[in-house]
C-alpha cells in the first residue's frame, strides 16, 4: 500500500479541537497501518500561542492537559502570525497540506481564501464562512475546485452525522431538494428535555452550558443564531442563493435578554422561568413537546426551475405531537428530515446525535481523512 502524508495544522485546541488532537494521537498508528495515511501534525497554533514543526510534532504518549500546559509557553501569535506561518509551511513541505479550523473565530474563518488559494486544503468546525458571505461561499468552493484541494466542513450541522455529503451526493446524482425539515441545535433540544416541574428553563440552560452542549456563550443558541447558519448551509448546500437575511425568525427568547453583557444574561435568564413552566404544562396538557424546527421549502417552480431562487427558510419554536419524529429525539440529538424528487412521498431521514465533543471532533477528523481517501 502506497503511503500517503497528511501534513496538519490545527487551529483551536478547546473541547473540539483538544478531542481532535487525542483522537489522532490514537489512531495514528491504526490509521497508518489500515489505510496508509501518515498524518503529521506540522502545526498548532491560536490566537495566543503558536507552535509548528516540519517533521511533525511528537504526540507519542499524547495528555491533552500536558500538551496545553507546554503550549501556553509557546511563543506568542496573532492573526497575522497564523496566516505568515501556514503559507511559510506551505512552501517548505511539499504533499498534501490542510488547516483544520476548531474555532468560532470569524477572524480565523477570514484567512480561508488565502489559503486555498495557497493550495492548502480546509476542514472547519466553524460555521462562519459557510454561511456568511454568499459570494464569499462561493468563492472558497470554486477557488477549492480550481486548485485541486478540499474544502470541507461537514460538521457545521449536525456534528458528526453525514448530513451535507449526503445532500451534495443527491444533487451531484440529479436529484433536487425540495424542502427540508430539522432539528439542528443539540443544545435547545437538551434544554427542552431537560425542562421539568423539578427543573426551571434558566436551570436547564446552565445545565447544557456546564454539560457543554451549548457555546461557550448559551446567547448564541438561544438566539437562534446557530440554527440560522446550519439553515443556510443546507439551503445552499441543497444549491439556494440563501443568507442568514432571508431567514424568518420566530424567536423565543425576548431581544432585551441578549443586550448586555453574559453576567447581565445569567442574572435576568431567571425571568423567564414562570413563562416557560406555563408553556411545559401547556404542551404536556396537549401531548406535545417543545422543539426549534428550521424549515426549507419550495414552490414547485423555484425548485424545478432555477435554483438561484430563494425558498421560504424559518426557524421556530413549534409544539409537535408526541407522535412525531421531532418528540422523538432523546437528550442532545439532532434531526433532517429530506424532500426531494425522488425520495417523494417519503422523505429521506438523518438522525443521531448532534453535539458533543467527541462526536464532533470524530467528524472533524472523518474530514480531514477524506482528503487523501482516495
């Protein structure tokens, strides 16, 4: 078996991009010996510290504790000294070059193009560019293409279920997404699962923040912000012009909660909590369940005669029946549910969990993988 060298530089080692860096560490050798991929990690760098190596840094009896700890003493980095230092190592190794983001940083999502462009491949935890800018998106995959290198980011929805390769083989095959609808944030599911008459919604929410289902910052889910970009990725991965502004938004939570600052936030979440105790009891009343259900959907003239076409995208938060897909989705998982023209009547489901570190960085690294899976 021909050996081929993966030559990684990370960006971001939190809860993703730590699981990430302990899970190549183990695989190495399996991966190395079952498919032929050497993958060297060439670098590790954020917004504070930057290391890098040629011939790859030693994760021979690999402490991700460890490893943070000697990392911090590493020199100092900025924006700047990220971008200098990758397409430096672009021109000293020759093969086969990605940089794998782990961050939420829009300012690390902006270098995007300049590295492609360099012929050094993407795969991304980060949902901001894939669903900023849509010529900017468009751009990063064209550039990608022309180049010979890849631009992945499959873990942008649904962590690590294969929601966008699923979507980008149908329409490669001739198919058309004619309407989508999902469950897409592990953190509001866990939140409304959580919610009981023992456990208040402002409980629930510091709950899936120290369970770290949710960001860092829980204003980010419950603004419906994260939803909103995953929308937009799966509309433009099923090929819609789509932005984050042609999206309807029926939010839960009352604008004033996310002015401030987060201790302002966690000091007023409690508010809230007489208000959504009288919508559980309500919908337990009525059988039903709460759930944030994103919609895409199509006349039939938009999806069968243009897709520059923008569809009807909303997000919500919806009462759904007991008996429903939705009601059945347990703890942090996510669910789509698929419309097309030849999965019609009956829609093509996608399910499973849809955050977690583990499942996220797995992903991440099926990603990375898939650039010399060939």
């Amino acid at each position: 078996m021909a050996q081929k060298i993966l030559n990684v530089v990370l960006c971001g080692i939190g809860t993703v991009g730590g699981t990430l860096l302990e899970q190549i560490a183990e695989q190495h050798d399996f991966v190395l010996q079952q498919r032929g991929i050497d993958i060297k990690v060439v670098g590790v760098v954020d917004i504070f510290n930057l290391l890098t190596h040629e011939g790859g840094i030693d994760l021979t009896g690999f402490s991700i504790d460890a490893f943070r700890e000697s990392f911090s003493k590493c020199p100092k980095s900025s924006i700047e000294a990220i971008h200098d230092s990758v397409l430096e190592l672009r021109k000293e190794i020759e093969g086969t070059m990605v940089f794998v983001d782990c961050t939420a940083s829009y300012e690390i999502a902006a270098l995007y193009q300049d590295f492609l462009d360099a012929s050094v491949s993407i795969v991304c935890a980060n949902k901001v560019a894939a669903s900023g800018d849509y010529e900017a998106y468009r751009k990063l995959k064209e550039t990608a293409v022309r180049n010979g290198v890849s631009y992945h980011y499959e873990t942008n929805v649904g962590a690590g279920l294969p929601i966008l390769h699923t979507i980008a083989d149908l329409v490669a095959s001739g198919d058309r997404i004619t309407g989508i609808e999902a469950v897409l944030s592990g953190t509001l599911n866990y939140i409304f699962n959580t919610i009981s008459k023992d456990v208040t919604f402002s409980e629930a929410v510091r709950k899936a923040k120290e369970e770290r289902f949710s960001e860092p910052d829980p204003r980010i889910d419950l603004s419906g912000v994260d939803v909103i970009r995953k929308l937009v990725i799966l509309a433009r991965e099923a090929g819609y012009k789509v932005s984050q502004e042609d999206v309807e938004r029926h939010l839960f939570v009352p604008q004033e909660y996310f002015d401030g600052t987060l201790d302002d936030f966690w000091r007023n979440l409690p508010k809230l909590d007489p208000y959504f105790e009288a919508l559980r009891k309500e919908v337990e009343e009525h059988g039903q369940c709460l759930r944030f259900v994103a919609r895409m959907s199509c006349d039939n003239d938009t999806a069968l005669r243009a897709y520059d076409n923008c569809p009807v995208c909303s997000v919500s938060l919806e009462k759904v029946a007991l008996d429903s897909p939705f009601a059945q989705l347990e703890g942090s998982n996510n669910i789509v549910i698929l419309h097309t023209e030849r999965y019609n009547p009956h829609p093509m489901l996608i399910q499973g969990y849809g955050a977690g570190a583990g499942v996220t960085a797995a992903g991440v690294f099926a990603d990375i993988l898939d650039i010399v899976n060939v």
